[in-house]
C-alpha cells in the first residue's frame, strides 16, 4: 500500500489493470464492502478476481494485502512477479490521509501489517525495484528474465541496472550496448567463454596495471569504441580488472560483469569497484564504476574448484553477519538452496551500496573482516589467498568486537566449509605495519568494522594497536 504499483503498472502497460480499480467498478467502495462484509469475504472475493486478471495475460497491479493469501500466491507462481520494495514509513506517509483504504487507518497497525507481508513478497517476488525508482529502464530485463532467475533493480549515483542470479543467466540480453568483448581467464575460458576476445592469466597476480594495459592494447587492436562494452566472465580478478579498464579505456564505457565465482556472485561483481592491485598494495589504484549489469549464471559455480567454492563461503559468511535476519539464519543452517544464498547475499550488497556507493559510510560495512585479511595477503605475497583471508579477518573482527560466543560460532562454520581459522606463517610486526597501510586510514586512524550481533555491524571503529595485536596474535593458536 502506498509503494506505487498503480504508477509502475502504468508504466509498464497502457493496458496495465489494477485489481483494486476493478474490484470497485464490481462491488462499490473497498471501505464501503470492508464495513459491510469484513477482511475475510473480502480477500475471498479478491482472489477470484486476481486469479481472472492473471489468466487474462497483461499487467495488473495488485492490492497491498493480495499476497496474503495463498491461493493468490500460488497462482502467482505462473507469473512474473515484480516487489516494489519501499520502507514502511515511506509507504505510511502516502496513504496516511486516505480515506478510501480501510487497512491504513493507523500508522502502529500499517507498519504492523506492512512487516508482516514483508517475508511474503519476498517469497513471491522474482524481481525486487526500490519503490522510489521508476519501472521502465527495468522493463527489457524484465522482459528477458528467465523463467527460474531472480533480479534485484540496483541504483546508484552511478547508475542503475539489473542484478540476475539464476540458472542459465549469462547468455541472457544485457542493457548495454554495441559490440561485446568479453574478457576471461584461462581457466574460466575453457568451460564458459570458450570464445572471449581478450584471455587473462588466472589467479590474483593478473590483477596488475601490466595486465589491464595488455587488455587496453588489445582493445585498440580489436578498434573497439566507445559505443561497445566489455563483459568480464570470470572471478573477482576478472571483473575488478575488467571493470577498471571499462572505466579508463577511452574514458570510459559499459561493463556487463558475469561473475563465475561464488566470492563475484555475491560480492565483487556487484558495486562498481573496480582497480588493479600494486605490489606492495591491494586495490590500490582504481575506479568507481557501475556495471550495465550484473548476470550471476549459478551453473558456472558448478566448475569451480572446492578451495574457491570454500572462499566463497567466507564472503557468505561475512554477508551474513551484516545482514542478519533471515539471511544468517540460512547460512547457519547450512542448508539452504545455492541460489537462495547467491540472491540474498546479492541483494545484501545492493541495498548497502544503494545507500553510499562510494564508499564514505554505510558501504564501509563490507569490509568486515578486510581490514586485517587485505594485511595478511599482502605480508604473504598474496600466496595467502582473498578468502582464507577473510575468515582470518573475520576472527579478528569478532575478538576485536568482543563477540567470544559469536566467534565461537563462526570458527565452526569456517571450519565446516573448510577454510582456515589459524594461521602462523607471519610476522606480526609486518602484519601490524601492513593494517596501518589500510586504504581506509583516516590520518594515523584505521578504522575497523565491528559486530555486536548479527544484523548489527559499525563501520568507523577505533581501536587500539595492542588489541589488533592480541587478536591477530591469537591466529596461531
Ligand atoms: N570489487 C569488489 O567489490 C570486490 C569484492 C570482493 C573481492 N574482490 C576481489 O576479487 C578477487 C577475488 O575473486 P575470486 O575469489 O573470484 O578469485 P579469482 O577471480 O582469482 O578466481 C578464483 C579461481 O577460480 C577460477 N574460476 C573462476 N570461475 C571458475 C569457474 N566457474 N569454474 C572453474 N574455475 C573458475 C579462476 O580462474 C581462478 O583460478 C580479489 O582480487 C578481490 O580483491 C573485489
């Protein structure tokens, strides 16, 4: 109630229908049938009419309360279901002095009702617009989406575009336009890009200025302008390098990012950050830079070696820790569906880079952990890869924070998906000097990220060189 579907509808379709419109023209007034009759007959007669307007094919906007009922939600199952994700507040003041909704007569039972819905249009939902944006740049990804894939609808003072998780995505249109050339590595080549334009050594050490000026002298061979664009298939290596010579080849042009990795599905691909590393320091030199679009393909994941899957999983685990909710309690259990996980995570990172996208506060969040991981590759020469790192980072994080039991917890999941959660091939002094480098240092300040429960994460933290010591000490045990 209140988010806009009527508008979007609109936008959509001339021929869009609204399923409260229609179910005034046949009964009178909602309120009017609500005083008369009651919310029960009401959502029965509701469901005959949403269940007509579905099969007569088209758009229809429906009623706030509509997926409250299950007969509604499983006929929406056949359909492509847009959420027009808003705050309840938001939502409260634009209904707050109507007249004609029954349900949105006091702001305490609004935001109530609105939170109770809230886990149902997330169930039904297969595609996720903040509520303050308009439809119609969506609406040729929409068009497009698979059957099984889900999209979040990212914007950003950067620009805005379309996160696709789902089986079979990565050959699906992209907004963007002209000529692609696909940039890749070795290994991802030879199982999803078998015809890439531009191959990239694997691994970490690709992630070099040497390298994106191999790709930007390539990009010059090929006579590529500025009216075509790039699509980095691969890892974070590839897309952060791929992003990075999007955002600098001819000033500038369009990056389509089809993460291969489970650590670029639900985090590097997505956010617009984009660079190189320098050999004394990672991501030092690079760009913000939003992609055309995201298309996180869950199959790729099915190639992916066990020791990147597991690395993946501390980015998971780091995602899960910011988010809290529903989304740590799936990656607890441990059983929750692959593109479940991918679609949260993903949409994690949207909504904290919709708030700061470059990186001044709220975004900082992600760097959780990265603090001292970042320290730890790169007094390792970066043999230690990014995502042992991150759980060590993580375990820092969690003692700096004060959380014994929490990081307790989080030692066994690391654990369980087999990444370290000790380490003693360091030297500490090395380590130290090497966090005081962090890219995030404000004057002699680093601040760092800390927890105090899930869901409950503070970016800009002081804290004090004899406990980072303690706590990375603490790693060799
Ligand atoms: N830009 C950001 O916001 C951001 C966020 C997190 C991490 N990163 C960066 O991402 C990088 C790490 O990314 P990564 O963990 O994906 O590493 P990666 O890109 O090096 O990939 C890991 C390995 O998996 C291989 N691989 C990739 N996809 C495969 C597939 N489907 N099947 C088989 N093999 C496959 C690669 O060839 C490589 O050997 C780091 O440089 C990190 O700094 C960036």
């Amino acid at each position: 109630m209140g988010a806009g579907k009527s508008t979007a509808a609109r936008q959509a379709s001339n021929e869009a229908v609204d399923a409260d419109k229609v179910f005034e023209e046949r009964h009178g007034p909602i309120s009017d049938f609500f005083a008369a009759h009651g919310e029960a007959a009401f959502r029965e007669r509701e469901e005959q009419l949403v269940v007509e307007l579905l099969n007569a094919g088209g758009v229809v906007a429906l009623g706030g309360g509509a997926v409250e009922t299950p007969g509604i939600r499983r006929a929406l199952a056949d359909h492509l279901v847009v959420w027009l994700d808003a705050d309840a507040e938001t939502c409260w003041r634009r209904v707050e002095h109507s007249t004609t909704r029954p349900l949105a007569r006091d702001r305490d039972g609004f935001v109530e009702r609105f939170e109770r819905r809230r886990p149902l249009y997330e169930q039904v939902a297969h595609a996720i617009l903040p509520a303050a944006t308009t439809v119609r740049p969506a609406l040729s990804t929409l068009r497009a989406l698979p059957r099984e894939a889900r999209m979040i609808w990212a914007t950003t003072s950067g620009g805005e575009y379309p996160v696709v998780v789902g089986p079979g995505v990565r050959d699906m249109p992209a907004p963007a336009s002209g000529r692609p050339i696909t940039v890749t590595d070795e290994h991802v080549r030879e199982h999803w890009a078998p015809d890439a334009e531009i191959v990239i050594r694997a691994g970490e050490s690709s992630k070099t200025l040497a390298s994106a000026e191999r790709v930007w002298s390539e990009l010059v061979r090929l006579g590529v302008t500025r009216g075509d664009h790039l699509r980095g298939v691969g890892g974070g290596v590839v897309t952060d390098l791929t992003g990075f010579c999007a955002a600098t080849y001819q000033r500038g042009l369009g990056v389509v990012q089809v993460p291969t990795t489970l650590v670029g599905q639900v985090d590097a691909a997505i956010g617009g950050k984009t660079g190189v590393d320098l050999p004394g320091a990672k991501n030092y030199v690079g760009a913000y830079h939003q992609p055309r679009a995201v298309l996180a393909d869950v199959l790729t994941l099915d190639t992916l070696p066990a020791t990147e899957v597991a690395a993946g999983w501390a980015e998971v685990i780091k995602t899960g820790l910011i988010a809290g909710g529903s989304l740590w309690e799936a990656v607890v259990s441990g059983t929750a569906v692959r593109e479940d996980i991918v679609f949260a995570c993903a949409r994690t990172k949207v909504d904290v880079v919709a708030a700061d996208d470059r990186d001044d506060g709220r975004r900082q969040v992600l760097n959780l952990g990265h603090t001292v991981a970042h320290a730890l590759e790169v007094v390792s020469g970066y043999r230690l890869a990014h995502g042992p790192a991150v759980a060590l980072g993580l375990l820092v994080a969690l003692r700096l924070s004060g959380q014994d039991a929490l990081r307790a917890q989080v030692k066994e999941m690391l654990d369980a998906r087999g990444l370290p959660t000790s380490y003693s091939d360091f030297d500490t002094d090395a380590v130290l000097d090497a966090t005081r480098r962090d890219k995030k240092r404000i004057g002699a300040h680093v601040p760092f990220v800390l927890v105090s429960g899930p869901g409950d994460v503070r970016h800009g933290q002081k804290v004090d060189d004899g406990s980072v010591r303690v706590a990375v000490e603490e790693l060799r045990v």
